[in-house]
C-alpha cells in the first residue's frame, strides 16, 4: 500500500539574463510543500548558466530552454527524494 503524496511548489525568479552570442543566467529560489499539511520538506536556490550558441534570438531563446530544462529537473529530482522519506 502506497502512501499518497501531494506537492505544492513555489518559485520566485530573482534574476534572468541572456546576452545574445553570450550566455542566459537563471537565479531561482523555490521551495516544495508536502502533504495536506504542506508541511516545507525543501528550500534550495538554484543557479543556472547556459552559453548560447549563436548570435541570433533563436540560439538565446534555445539556451533559455535548456537552463529552464536543467530547473525542472533539479525540483523532480528534490520531489522523488521527498517522496522516499
């Protein structure tokens, strides 16, 4: 029988720079809530660089992704560690 886990996150951008030919940086705080409680199993503050490839909006818009990309994997990975306590 599993246990049944419910998640709130929260997320407060503090900064999001991207310079064409250059590189984007990504500040984030985020926090995950648990349970009907949503009780706060998580803070952490994520930093996030990512060159782009070109000197058009394409490539800036490309390495937007790919830093948003490695934010969402950090907070799955923050979630299935909260799910195994």
């Amino acid at each position: 029988m599993g246990v049944k886990l419910y998640f709130a996150k929260y997320f407060a951008i503090l900064a999001k720079y991207g310079r064409l030919g250059d590189a984007v940086w990504l500040e984030v705080r985020w926090s995950i809530f648990g349970g009907p409680e949503r009780k706060l199993l998580k803070t952490n503050r994520s930093s996030m660089r990512e060159p782009v490839g070109g000197a058009d909006y394409a490539a800036l818009v490309a390495a937007q992704s790919r830093a948003l990309a490695k934010l969402s994997q950090e907070i799955a990975e923050a979630i299935q560690g909260a799910g195994k306590n």
